[in-house]
C-alpha cells in the first residue's frame, strides 16, 4: 500500500473492511446517535454503492448490508443499539432508525492473564458463552406499548471479544472435543430455583430437565414457562401410570390419551424452551475476525509495545517452522496496514483506528499505537459477563469435564477472577448429568493418593448412619452421580483404636459364595470422613470398572416398565436392561439400586411409559407426582 499526499496510508475495499468501518464511524461519534443515511454517507463501502440513499432500492441494498455487518459485530460482542428517530419531516429525511454501540452503563474489566490460564479461559469463556441466555421474551410484552422514539436494544449478544482483547492468544487455543461435544449436546437453557438459589442449567431436552428437577429435592423451574409446563405434563402422565403386570401386558396398545394428547406430544417435540443459539467458538476465526480481536488489544494497550512476532503467536498460533512464522508475521505486517488506513478523500470511515510509529515498526518490527477512536471502551470484559465468566470456571474446577491439571488452574484463576466480582453476583450454573463434586469429595480423593485408610461416616440406602474404616481405591461417575470403590478387609492396617469401625462380617457375593470385600457408594452419601495412617501397606487386588459396578445392583430392586413406542433413546442407555417386545411398545426389565431415581427417571420419561412395576415403586412414582403437583398448585396461589 502506497502513502497518499497527507503522508496517511490508504486502503482498497477488497480488504472486507466494511465491519471495522462501521465500527470505526460508530465509536468516534459515539454517545451521539447516527441515523442511517449518516452511516450511509460516512462509510465509504456504502457511499461508493448506495450514495445518498436518494431511491427505495438503494435503501433496501443498504439495510440489507448494514444488518449483516452488524449481526457479524453482535455475534463477535459488538452490539450496536438502534431507536426510531424523533419525529420530522421527510424533506429531513430523517425517515430510519438511528444507530449508536452499546456500551452498557458499567466500565469494563481489563486483567492480566497468565499463558497457563488461557486453555481453562478459553474452555470457560466456551461454557459461559453457550450459557448466555437471551431476555427478549421476558421483555416482549413490557415492549409492545413503548414509544416508537425509545431505544430498542437488540439481544445482547454473546461477549467473546472484549476477553479476546485482554486475553490474546485465547482464539489460538484448542477446547478438549469432550467438553465441546457435552456442552453443544445441552441445546436449551432454563433457571431453576433449589432451595432458593438459582441455577442456570443446560440440558438436552424436557425430559432431561425434569429429571433433574427432581433429582434435587424442593428444585422448581423459574423460567422459561414453556419448560415449566412440560414438567407438569409429565407429572400428569405420571399420575396415570397403571401397574406393569400381565392384565396391562395383554392390553399393550395403550390409548393416546392415558398418558398425553397428540397436542401434548408435538409440543414435547418442539421442547418449547429457549434454545441456545449454536454459535461456533470462532477460534482463529476468519481475517475480519482476527483484525476486529487484534484492533481491541492494541485498544487496549495504548503505547505499549509488542513485537510483530508476539502478536503474530498470539492472534495466529504458534508456529513449527520458521518458514510459517515468516507467513504470520507477514500477515500481521497486513493487519497494521489495514488498521491505519483511510480512504482515498480522508473523510470517510477508515479514517485511522491508530497513529503508528512507523519508524519503529519498519527498523525494528515492533508495534507502538495510540488514538484508537474511542475504540478502549470496547476492551475488557463487561461486569455481568465477568459474572457468568467466573462461575463457569468455578464449575469446570469442580466438575469431571476438565483433566487434573486443569481443573487445578481453574481452581487458582476462579480465585483471581472472583476478586473483581460484586458479591452475591456470581451466578450458579449446571449441565445436567454433570454435578459438582459433592462434599468430603477432596477428602475421598486425597485418601486414595496418599493410600491412606478412610474413618467415614456416611448414609446407608435405608437412611441410616453408619461408621466405618475403609481403604478408597477408585472414584468413577455414572449419570452424574459420583460414586467410590472401597475395600473392606483393612483389618490388618488399621489402628488399634479403629478396629471397632472395621466390617466384620461382610455380605456373601452371590457370584462366588465368598465374602464380599467391595463396597460402592454415593460420595454424597458420606457425611463425615478424616484420613488414617494404616499401620502397613495393603495388597488390593484390582478390579475392573464394570465390575465394580455391578456391587451397586447387588441389593438392588427388580423393576420393569412398558412404553407405548418402540426403539426409544432413553431405554438404549440404559445399563443392564433387557428388553422385549409388547404390542407397540417395549417391555424393560432392569435392576435399580436406587428407588429414588427410578421414580425421578418414570416421571421423566412418563409421556411415553405406561405402566411400572412393582407396585411398590409405582406407589411411590404416583405420590412424588401428587405432591409436585401439590406443591405447583400451592406456589400458583
């Protein structure tokens, strides 16, 4: 690119530049409002097409433009607000919407990250993105009655590039394909209320949410009310389920309306609730991307100075060969230039997002800027998405989604971030089938390092408490319940003043007609745990995964259920199930260690279960909708 006579460097349109323009004429008028026809005159890409505006199809091309351009700013965390202008003649021609950027009412948050941050920042900006929920139907009917001249705020869109400005190099990092693929598999999202906290879950679809709804005892939906009422049209089909015996067998084809209407079901398919927008991690991103992230740091870094090699690592990625670092650097070299250019009149947008040190930049390859438009604001992480940013690290520091060591630096930088949030303003979030560790977890698994013997008291299936000296050897996750492997024959390790709290007399596997030396239970369920020294080393044989889960169905309960469709989803993943035909149905018979979640499991599913056994359980199954339903109808009042 060749100098023009103001000795400022010009650019060609062929760059794609019509975004960083449109931001550029926003941000240095910015607080004034800009109607369409000034964004029209002021951009050079749309005044070299569409002129004054001065025909109706001029008009229509221009809107049409400007609505991509800022969809693709909103989508990267641009938001850009529009208002009705006040009322005026057309002579005026003051005949659109008025354009300004939002800024919100709260400066943004600018920290320094550490390069061992950016894998877990990046995977939680990831999650917190994804759980970016939208309040445009919250605000639709407060809306319909509001004057044409007020502001109309678009939905606030998912804020990747203010961090990105602060955190360079987050767009370069790789996100474990396990996270992405549990987290874009949760396409909706929903506010539960437990036990008067709200949590943020994200779940796959209704039958998902109810489960876990009730899976946290006095849990209640909030929002939105298209989930609220699937949950109480499956306690109402819950309420009809009959006994799973051989009268219900024969019958087999069970009328639609025993357990839902065909109203009912093509509502459950279309889920009702808000789905989360499905927009990629952009990552390296396109170039307009890479110029928009690269525009906000050096925003955010007036003055300071930064190698074309640092930044090419950073917006780019690490190079393997010199040759390719010879490329990105290249590339950045590109960027600047396009940066700093205006058009060929000096007027029109363009107009320098930065003064450069040129001199400095050609001898040495280092990147000094200053006046950035007002571009600064736009750096820096906005108070509430900070908010939502700090809790989804705390969640992936105390969830299995994450591997050791990074869940140990998520642990450190929640810390950090949690300085600079207002109290009581970190929001509670969960993907359903995904719990937080549960409490004394960290106590169970440093027993398990250190091979220390574990004094616990915990919570048996019947509700009573129990004390007991154990050897923990492994934790494992089944539905998002965690559970630990423990071996009981610690006689021989333990102190003499433990050997009252040791199993004495162990229960007779089944298989083999020997003492049964295993134990599995809830972590959860444990309520009290210190770790002891054993006296000498245990000899534990090992034990294969699928082995050990099979101690928890050991006292289990025979259960069966019969659903009116065949091939359904949730019987395939279930463990251990047989299944049969019946009429146009499915007949499953399964053991259940936990009567609990086979009750919270029928309810889930009820639109397409119906009938259960045994009695026991269905009786259950019955009273636990009865009284949710009690408890809707009493909130209702």
């Amino acid at each position: 690119m060749a100098e023009g006579s103001t000795g400022r460097r010009r650019f060609s349109d062929k760059w794609g530049k019509h975004e960083l323009d449109v931001l550029a004429v926003l941000s240095s008028a910015f607080p004034q409002w800009l109607t369409s026809r000034q964004i029209a005159q002021r951009v050079k890409a749309y005044a070299d097409s569409y002129g004054e505006l001065a025909d109706q199809a001029a008009k229509a091309a221009f809107a049409k433009q400007f609505q991509r351009d800022r969809a693709k700013l909103a989508a990267m965390g641009i938001a850009i607000e529009s208002r009705q202008p006040e009322y005026s003649s057309k002579s005026e021609g003051q005949d659109f919407a008025s354009y300004r950027l939002q800024l919100g009412d709260e400066p943004r948050v600018r920290l320094r990250f550490d390069p061992e941050d950016m894998p877990v920042l990046a995977a939680a900006n990831y999650l917190a993105r994804s759980m970016s929920m939208s309040s445009e139907s919250d605000q639709s009917t407060a809306s319909s009655h509001t004057s044409r001249t007020a502001p109309r705020v678009p939905q606030t869109p998912i804020p990747g590039l203010g961090l990105d400005s602060i955190a360079p190099g987050l767009g370069t990092q790789t996100i474990p394909d396990a996270l992405v693929k549990v987290i874009d598999s949760r396409r909706f999202t929903a506010t539960i209320d437990v036990d008067g906290e709200h949590i943020n879950v994200a779940y796959t679809d209704s039958d998902d949410l109810v489960m876990y709804v009730l899976e946290h005892p006095g849990a209640s939906i909030v929002s939105p009310q298209e989930a609220a009422d699937a949950f109480h049209r499956r306690l109402v089909a819950a309420e009809a389920l009959a006994l799973a015996d051989a009268d219900a067998e024969k019958k087999a084809v069970v009328s639609a309306d025993v357990t839902r209407t065909d109203n009912d079901r093509e509502m459950d398919e279309d889920d009702g609730s808000k789905q989360r927008s499905k927009k990629s991690s952009f990552q390296t991103g396109s170039e307009v991307d890479r110029r928009l992230r690269l525009m906000l740091f050096l925003s955010a870094h007036l003055g300071e100075e930064f190698s074309l090699e640092e930044l090419a690592e950073r917006f780019i990625g690490r190079p393997r060969t010199p040759e390719e670092l010879k490329k990105s650097v290249n590339v950045i070299h590109k960027d600047i230039n396009t940066l700093t250019t205006v058009s060929d009149d000096g007027e029109m947008a363009g107009s320098q997002f930065f003064d450069i040190d040129w001199s400095l930049l050609d001898a040495e390859g280092i990147v000094s800027a200053t006046n950035s438009l007002g571009l600064e604001r736009l750096a820096g992480i906005s108070p509430q998405y900070l908010s939502m940013l700090t809790a989804s690290v705390s969640y992936l520091a105390h969830s299995p989604l994450l591997p050791d060591d990074q869940r140990a630096q998520a642990e450190s930088l929640y810390h950090r971030l949690h300085q600079h949030v207002r109290p009581g303003q970190t929001p509670w979030l969960s993907l359903t089938g995904y719990e937080l560790e549960p409490h004394n977890f960290g106590m169970v698994k440093r027993a398990i390092t250190s091979q220390s013997l574990l004094d616990m008291t915990y919570t048996d299936g019947a509700g009573n408490n129990r004390r007991r000296l154990v050897a923990p050897v492994k934790i494992y996750v089944d539905e998002g319940v965690y559970y630990v492997a423990v071996w009981t024959d610690v006689a021989k390790a333990a102190p003499a003043d433990k050997q009252d709290i040791i199993l004495k007399n162990p229960a007779i596997n089944k298989a083999n007609g020997k003492p049964r030396t295993w134990q599995v239970l809830r972590i959860a369920r444990i309520e009290q745990a210190k770790l002891v020294e054993p006296t000498t080393r245990l000899d534990i044989p090992d034990m294969p995964l699928s082995e050990l889960r099979k101690w928890s169905f050991d006292n289990g309960t025979a259960a069966a259920f019969i659903t009116d469709t065949k091939d359904m989803s949730f019987v395939k993943n279930l463990p251990g199930a047989t299944v049969t035909p019946c009429g146009d149905g499915e007949k499953v018979n399964l053991i259940v260690s936990s009567d609990s979640w086979f009750v919270a499991f029928c309810i889930a599913h009820a639109r397409h279960i119906v009938a259960v056994a045994p009695e026991t359980l269905r009786t259950m199954i019955v009273a636990r909708a009865q009284r949710e339903l009690s408890i809707a109808a009493r909130d209702a009042d």
